[in-house]
C-alpha cells in the first residue's frame, strides 16, 4: 500500500496518514526540503537526518543540466551519489520551464531552451524527461508539465491544461519502472473550470499520486486557497495530495486544512541564507541591531543543534563577519522549526484538534 488516511480532523478537511514504499515510511502531512542539485543548500545529510526529515526533493532539469544524468546513473542512482539513504522526489522541470520564460520555445511535442550554464541547447520532452527521472532513480518522480504565469488569461491556460494532461498520458505511457511512483500535475491558474477538466483527466489516467502546480506564482494566499478549495474535492481520498512550491507556515497550515499531504519548499534555507530564522513567535530577523547582545537562543521552545548551542548574539555575529556556518545554523534551524510543525499538525489532526493548533499557533507569531 502506497498511502493511508488514518485519521480525518472533525471540523476541517486536514488528514493525517502515512506513504510506504520499498523502506520508507514517511508519515503526512509531510514537509520535504528543497535540494535541487543534489544538496539541501549547507546542509549535510547527516544534518538532515537529525531534523527527523525523511524525505527531500531534487530537481531533475537542473540535475540533467549538470552533472547529468548519466554520470548519476553510473553511481548508482542520486541516492548513492548524494550520499542519502532516505526517500527522494524529483520535479520535472515544468516550473523551471516557466522561469525561464523567453529563452524557451514550447511546442505540443516538448520544449526547447538553451542552456543557462554552458549555452548547449536542449529539447525536453515528456518521454525523455521520464528517462531522466528512471536514470537518476528518485522514488516519486513527476510528468513534465506546463506552468503558466499568473496573471493569465484563460485561453492561454486552457491551452497549457490541454497540454499538460496530453504530456501525462505520454509520461504515464512511458513508466516502466514499477519501484518509481509517478504522481499527476493538476494545472489550470486560478480558473475553477479548467482546474476542474485537468484533475478529472489526470484520475481518469489512475496516477499514483496527485499534484497540485501552477500555484505560489504571485496569485496570493486568497486566490491559493480559493484553487484549493474546489480542486481537492475532484482528487481521490485514497491518494496523496502534493502541494509545489508551498510554503511558509500559514501557507501549510491553510493547506493542510484543505486536505494536503505533501509540501516542498525552499522558504526555510533561502530564509536562513538570508538571515531570517522561524521561531514560535514569528521570525526573527538576525541582523537587527537589537540581537547583538542577546545572549538568549533563538527560539526558547526549539531544542535543535543550534538553540541548544549558540546565543542569537553569536549568530549575528557570524553573519556580519560572512561566515559560512552562519547560514549553516540558521538553515539548520529553519528546516527543524519546518520538521516540528509539521509534527504538531499531525498530532493535532490525531486528536482531532487541528484547528485549535492552528488558531494557537498563528497567534503567537508576531509577524
């Protein structure tokens, strides 16, 4: 069994469950940190690890782009080759696609870009991105797939759906590794219709698992929500439901209240890069004048490495002086805040309190 609800929270829609597949057991909802070349941005795995994370995802456009494709395959699969023995999942590309927007010429038999790196250019289709995914052999991979900006108008969306789900068929014809899990895109802006013709198409295709892309463009969190809403009622119960490239905690929280399993996001690194730190009461942002003599930790609730460790004065101090593992500890903390809520949701959501957590949580956070 791939995926099970084990307990539906009363007043919402939020789930807690459980994915297994080959030796993993991963329970949801569930946070997945961003390592779209292979790495969570200075983190070890074994770091990782101690965040009690179980599962990351990577980036297989970036990661065809260099090292490629075939130099992971011949060591071994991006398991070996990043020196992680927990479960991965890769993203096709089609956001990248979308970022990309410009240098990028999008046909109905696939895309063809150049190269930011080395200027080699390239023609991804759905069948050779499948390829890709097979030789970097990730656990849950992904169809390619269309993104569009928002704003957008609806016959350019229409078009894109229309695209995307031709592209899934063709991806989903081309799964012939039975130890991958392929999971549909659901894609459509913020138009319900189209959001609508593109999830039945996807469960008539009977995949795996479902995402939902296109979202955290620049719609805002009224409009997110709004897609949510009417587009988890046409997602089966019986799978998981993957929210891309959402977010900060009101943005899972909100999510999770609508029935959402899976989250990545690259919020929690790129803030501690940056010097913004999660805590229970809201962030904090480490360069402020106010910390240089701070001798408290981070967040007195948190009991990661660098709250058991090192003073907020210290990690200012770090960060004024372009030290490396300033940004480490930072993203350190951030992914173990991440880790925790997550935690605490779905503790919530098992004794049928995820509500109460919520409003609690929100609460406390001072910004």
């Amino acid at each position: 069994m791939f995926f099970r609800c084990l307990a539906v929270d009363k007043q919402t829609k939020a789930r807690y469950g459980e994915l297994r597949f080959l030796n993993h057991r991963i329970p949801t909802p569930v946070f997945m940190p961003v390592g779209t070349q292979g790495t969570v941005k200075t983190l070890t795995p074994q770091q990782l690890k101690e965040t009690d994370t179980k599962i990351i995802l990577c980036n297989a456009y970036h990661l065809c782009l260099r090292p490629g494709e075939k130099i992971i395959k011949q060591s071994g699969g991006i398991h070996k080759f990043m020196g992680w023995d927990g479960a991965i999942i890769t993203d096709s590309g089609g956001y990248q696609v979308f970022s990309l927007s410009g240098l990028t010429k999008i046909s109905d038999n696939g895309v063809e870009f150049q190269s930011p790196i080395d200027g080699t250019r390239f023609f991804l289709t759905p069948e050779n991105m499948m390829q890709i995914q097979k030789d970097i052999g990730a656990d849950i991979i992904m169809p390619f797939d269309e993104c569009v900006p928002y704003p957008c108008e609806k016959d350019r969306a229409s078009v894109a759906v229309k695209r995307t789900t031709e592209w899934a068929e063709r991806c989903l014809n081309m799964h012939t590794n039975r130890q991958q899990i392929l999971f549909g895109i659901v894609q459509g802006s913020v138009f319900k219709e189209l959001r609508i013709e593109c999830a039945r198409s996807l469960v008539e295709m009977n995949f795996e698992g479902y995402s939902i892309g296109g979202l955290s463009v620049g719609e805002g969190s009224v409009l997110m929500n709004e897609v949510l809403d009417y587009t988890v009622d046409y997602l089966p119960e019986d799978r998981p439901r993957y929210l891309m490239g959402v977010g900060f905690p009101v943005d899972i929280l909100n999510a999770v209240e609508r029935g959402i399993d899976m989250f990545d996001c690259v919020v929690p690194t790129r803030n501690g890069r940056n010097g913004c730190a999660f805590t229970s009461m809201g962030r904090v942002k480490i360069l402020n004048s106010q910390y240089k003599e701070d001798s408290s930790p981070l967040d007195q609730m948190c009991n990661c490495y660098t709250c058991c460790n090192f003073s907020r004065a210290y990690l200012r101090h770090l960060f004024l002086a372009h030290e490396i593992l300033g940004l480490t500890l930072l993203s350190l903390h951030n992914i173990c805040f991440f880790q925790n809520l997550m935690q605490q949701i779905r503790e919530s959501i098992k004794n049928g309190d995820f509500k109460n957590f919520k409003n609690e949580f929100l609460s406390r956070q001072s910004d």
